[in-house]
C-alpha cells in the first residue's frame, strides 16, 4: 500500500541492472516491497523466482548454504558449496531475493559478487540497512510512507504550534492535490481489522506523522485502537518519545524513531509479558510453545516470583494479541516468531536485566536436548516428522552452535550438540553444513568421551561422502583408538563403518566387506539394535552385491529389513530398498529392480536426502532400459544429472557411475543420438519436484492443466 511508484521503479531497475538494493531504516517496508516486486515478475524468470531469508543466519560461511537451502541446493558438495550454487545457477533465468543483509554485509558481497561473474541470466534482488558496495549496484532508497496531500495542511499547523495550544486539525480540503495512498491510509487499513467501519481523520495524520510514517510503528499503533482512541495513543506516544529519545541521545535518529514505536508497544506490555519478550529473543528464528515454556521460564522453586512455566503460554497469547508476537502454523504445528527489530529490542531488554547469558545457557540446554532426543528416536517411526521438525529448528541449532562455540566453557556442549545431529546431517541433505561445524567443534575440544568419539565418526562419515578420503580415515581411525580405550562399542562401530566405506570408495571392496563385517559384531556385541547395526547390514549386503555374492546379500538384507521394520525406520530401509535394486538388475528382473528403487526414491525424498535420490534414478534408469522404455531411461539420466550437479554430491566410484554408462550407451543405441538428447535435456531441464514427480509416477507434471 503507497508503494505503487517504488515497485515500478524496482521493476525498471531489475530490467537495468542485475543487482539492485533497497536500503531504508528497519521496519519501512523493504522486505514487503521485495516481495511484491517478485511476484510482479514470476512471468520475467522461468527458472524460478527465489527468496532468502537471511536474519537468523550468523555465520556469513554459510550464507551458501542457506541459499542452496531455499533453492533445493543439497550440501553434499566435494567442493566450495559457493561453487556448487553457482553452477546450479548458471543457466538458469531466475530472480534471487536476499532479505536482510546488514549483518553479513561482506559476506554477501562476496556471495553476489560471485553470483553475478558465474550466472549471466541472474538477477539479484537484495534489502538491506547497507549497501553492498558492489559495482553496477543500482541502489533504492525506501523512504518512510508520506502523509496523504489532503491533511498535509493540517499536519503542517499542528506541527507550528506548541501542544498546549494545539487546536483541533482542521478538516481535510477537499480541493487538496490527490496523493497516492500513504501512511493514513495504512494505518485506515489496518484500524479496519479491528474497528469495523474505521474511518480516517485529521487526527490520524498527525499520529502517522509522530510515527514518522514508518509502516511497522503504523501498523503497531493500529493495532491499539481494540482498546483505546487515536487521541489517547497520542497522549501516551508524546510521553514515549521523550522517554526513549532521552534513553538513546548517542544512537542514529532512525534507530530513535524506531526505538519509539517499539518502546511503546513495549510499555503497553505487563510486566510478565515484557520479560517473556525480554527471553523470547534468544530464539533465532520461529519456535513452539515446548521451546518458548523450557528456555523463558525460571525454574521451580515454590516461589510466587518470576515467570512460572504455566504462565508462559498465557503471556505469549497476550504478546500475539499486541502483535509482538505471529503464530505461524506449519500445517501439523503451531509456530511463533516476532519480527527482527522487534526481537533485538526484547535482546537490548535482556541485557538490561543481565539475563542474556542464563537465556542462552537455557536455549543451549533446550536445543542441547532436543538434538539427544533426535538422536535417540531417529531410528523409529517418526523420521518424518522429525525431519520436518529438525528443519523447522535449523535456524536455532545453529544459534546454540554458534553460541556454544564461541565461548570456551561451552566448547565441550558444542562437541556434544554437533555429534547429536549425526543422522541430521547425512539423511537430510546438510553434509557440508554438518562437516564445518563438526571441524569447528574438533578443533576447540579434544577431551577424550563418548562425545569426542561421536564426533569423530560423524565427520568421518561427512568427511568421506565428500571424497575427502584421507581426512576420513585419519578421522575413524582417531575415533577407533578413542572408542576402544573407553569401551565404547557404539563408536567403535560406527568408527569401523567408516573405514569401511572409505575403504569402498577407494576400490577395495573385499576389505571394506571384512569391516562392515566387524562393525557389525562390534555393534551385536554392545546390544545395539538400532542404526549402527542397521547401517553395517546395509553395507555388508552392498559390498558382497559388488562382489557378486547376492544370495549372502539377501541374507543380510532380511536381517536388515527385520530390523528396520520393527523400529518403523524407512532411510535405511530405503538403502536397503536400493541395495534390492541392484540384486534384480544383476538377475534381469527388471520390473522388480524398478519396484525396489522407486520406493527407494520416495523415501529418500521425503527425507530430502539427495545422495540416496541420485543413487535410486540410476537403478531406475538402467531397469528402464531393460523394461524397454529408452525414452524414460534417457529422461531419469538427465533427472540423475539434476539432482546431482544441482546438489552439488560426490558419488566417487560407486555404482550409481556403472549403472548410469551402461543406461546412457543401450539407450542412446536405440534412440539415436538427436532423440536421446532430447529426452536427456528434458529430465535436466525439470524444476526438481516436477522431475521427481515424474521419476516417481512416470507421467509429466508440467503438461497437466
């Protein structure tokens, strides 16, 4: 609303220039007028019209990663995930929003800058406090709503004469200039939610005008009319200005005008409600009401003081109400986030009350225990949900991360959280995020524990679908010499299966065997029953199906399925599913290789683990093959190739390589080159979900109505 002239000179500028920035104080609108301009222009980028997101990120080394998220990147690069992005990104015409940059201003520079060199057809949409400094930076300044032309005049005397001869405003006139909508207009908008039939005055000009037509304090001060009149919240604004300018003399005029708007909302809160704000803060992005109640609410002591747990919940219903606070709801879950400024004013609060750092040992813990209880429960039947919910709560494990890291006391938690999220990491396409973390964490904490030896096999195990070979095995190796001195049979499993694999990928396949072999007594000898025995099965079956033993591979395989079906596991028994696959190529039972590996696909997509998607279209591309259908052979090729070099993985030489040649040359002999090429460029070309739906369902999504 009032942005009619600003979208369309956005519009102009993207049509001009690849990299354009809207800069403003916090709260005018740049986010929204980002928004609007991007779905003016879906018709303008075929290849996608993409948003970013980037306040809760802290760390400006993973701005590629939080990019690649959005846009269906995995991170399971053996390279920069910066060049991972930029070739996914090279040929596509696409618009890329990256909201909030102030705080990681060089790095996103950097980012953009190499953005803009390796993808011609990008263009780059970025709001920002800041510039980003870049050449060919075409810049708009958002500036704050103006006060409509025909209060102007009102405005104008009220702001002449002193406020205890301050008349009524007079009427607005009817011969006034028009003006496009603007700041009363909004605030009318807004008031109309609340009071039916709200209709704009004089007096509401002037409140807009103290509010310095800023959309966020317009839209806060809306919200009060459910219990007071625009006169009484000019009354209580006039006592705000004075107390939060005189609060903050040092600080730049936007951040006073802002600190205003803010500071009011703040003083209309109780005083269990401003502490809740005070401790919500610490979240890095949205959260549920189990994480709001555990990390805001003093401990129980018997005591009538503080912020009681079951008064958490009715002080979140009361910061919803003032608009402090949004739910978010998810589908299955309910969600709450604030907005950043007003998540910084609630940290500013915290500090105050010298609070900030028991708020963050809390979040830790809270995280800290979440991340166990992940790792305890993710070989079961919730996989799903608790990807989905892990995904949800990325933004603030990182948060405890970056938290735990930084501070020297906490670098054994960080350890302990970075290993807890093993399966988090390699199931659910975040291997290189994992990875930097855990080589942070190592490198700050050697104290030899059950921690420590997760640790280690854990980056092993990132470390080696990476191809970093080496850095693999020195780390399993490290990680079995911990497990075995400390009797952790656990870790000395998962160690071996590490070895194993990096044994794999270096061609041996009868050791690699022998290891998953002794990785898994090591596991049966500790009473494991979960995923370490489950993992050792699937590569034991895998390994002898290389080795052509597939009847021993069956073996393991049932024991593996018995296994995986009784806890409610579908990763792993998706692997095992593919493992399957292979077993009936070998046999020329094409359709059941293709049953085996489309259901392998569909779990792994559900689970957004792209390793094991590259891996099942190669199966199915080569039973395709043998079923006949040279066309949707050639066509899952080129989705293989999407999902490969779109996530950035590293397959090493597996059979995902093997499969793939011997589908490519028996397809291409039967179609032709041109024809092969067609249907190739086809499953490349996809959107992913449109690809994978096709993959899964064998029709093509794109040409239904």
């Amino acid at each position: 609303m009032g942005r009619q002239r600003e979208a369309a000179e956005v519009v102009r500028m993207l049509g001009e220039s690849r990299l354009v920035t809207l800069t403003g104080v916090g709260g005018v609108g740049k986010t929204r007028l980002a928004l609007h301009v991007a779905r003016e222009l879906t018709s303008w980028f075929p290849d996608g019209v993409w948003f970013v997101e980037l306040s809760s990120l802290r760390e400006a080394a993973l701005l590629a990663h939080a990019v690649s998220s959005v846009l269906g990147v995995a991170q399971q690069a053996g390279r920069p995930q910066m060049a991972v992005l930029v070739e996914f990104l090279a040929r596509r015409r696409s618009l890329l929003v990256l909201d909030t940059c102030e705080h990681l201003v060089q790095g996103c520079a950097e980012m953009v800058e190499t953005l803009v060199r390796g993808a011609p057809d990008l263009r780059i949409l970025v709001t920002s406090r800041r510039l980003l400094g870049l050449p060919g930076e075409s810049c708009l300044q958002v500036e704050p709503l103006p006060i409509e032309g025909r209060y102007r005049a009102a405005v104008a005397e009220a702001e002449l004469v002193p406020p205890e001869g301050r008349r009524r405003p007079a009427a607005p006139s009817a011969s006034a200039a028009p003006t496009p909508d603007g700041a009363v207009a909004l605030f009318a908008d807004r008031a109309a939610e609340h009071v039916p039939g709200f209709v704009a005055t004089p007096e509401v000009a002037l409140l807009c005008q103290r509010l310095d037509g800023i959309p966020l304090a317009i839209e806060l001060a809306a919200v009060r009319l459910r219990t007071l009149t625009v006169e009484q919240i000019m009354g209580r604004i006039d006592d705000r200005f004075d107390l939060l300018s005189g609060g903050s003399r040092t600080g730049p005029p936007r951040h006073q005008t802002l600190r205003t708007a803010i500071g009011w909302s703040h003083e209309l809160c109780e005083p269990l409600e401003r502490l809740l704000w005070a401790r919500l803060s610490v979240f890095a992005a949205d959260f549920d009401l189990e994480a709001a109640q555990a990390v805001c609410a003093d401990p129980d002591t018997g005591s009538d003081t503080g912020l009681r747990r079951e008064q958490v919940e009715d002080a979140l219903i009361a910061l919803m109400e003032k608009s402090i606070v949004r739910r978010i709801d998810t589908g299955k879950a309910i969600r709450f986030r604030m907005l950043d400024t007003l998540r910084e004013y609630g940290a500013e609060w915290l500090r105050e009350l010298d609070e900030h750092a028991q708020a963050r040992c809390r979040h830790r813990d809270y995280y800290l225990g979440l991340a166990r209880r992940f790792d305890e429960e993710w070989f079961g039947p919730d996989q799903i949900a608790w990807y989905v919910r892990m995904n949800h709560e990325l933004p603030n494990l990182r948060s405890a991360l970056d938290f735990c890291l930084a501070e020297p006391s906490e670098h054994a938690a960080g350890l302990d959280l970075a290993g807890r999220l093993a399966y988090f990491w390699m199931a659910c396409g975040f291997i290189s995020e994992g990875r930097h973390y855990l080589q942070r964490a190592l490198s700050l904490s050697r104290t030899p524990g059950t921690s420590l030896s997760r640790a280690l096999w854990t980056c092993a195990w990132l470390a080696d679908f990476q191809g970093d070979l080496d850095e693999a095995n020195d780390l399993a190796t490290e990680c079995l010499s911990q497990s075995f001195s400390g009797s952790d049979l656990a870790a000395a499993g998962w160690g071996t299966v590490c070895c194993a694999n990096t044994g794999l990928h270096w061609g041996y396949v009868s050791e690699a065997l022998a290891m998953y072999e002794r990785a898994r007594e090591t596991h049966e000898d500790g009473g494991d029953r979960g995923a370490g025995l489950a993992y050792a099965l699937t590569g034991q079956a895998y390994a002898l199906t290389r080795l052509g033993r597939p009847e021993q591979a069956l073996s393991c395989l049932r024991q593996q399925r018995t296994l995986c079906g009784s806890c409610g596991d579908i990763w792993l028994h998706s692997s095992g599913d593919w493992v399957r696959s292979l077993i009936e190529l070998d046999r020329r039972d094409f359709p059941m290789a293709d049953r085996f590996a489309r259901t392998s696909l569909r779990a792994k997509h559900l689970l957004h683990d792209s390793l094991g998607m590259v891996m099942a279209l190669a199966s199915m591309a080569r039973s395709a093959v043998g079923l006949g259908d040279m066309e949707r052979s050639a066509r899952l090729l080129g989705i293989g190739e999407l999902v490969e070099r779109g996530f950035g993985l590293w397959l090493g030489p597996s059979e995902p390589d093997g499969l793939r040649e011997e589908a490519e040359w028996r397809a291409r002999a039967v179609l032709g080159d041109r024809a092969f090429e067609a249907e190739y460029a086809w499953g490349r070309e996809q959107d992913v979900e449109s690809a994978l739906a096709y993959a899964l369902t064998g029709d093509d999504v794109t040409t239904r109505p």
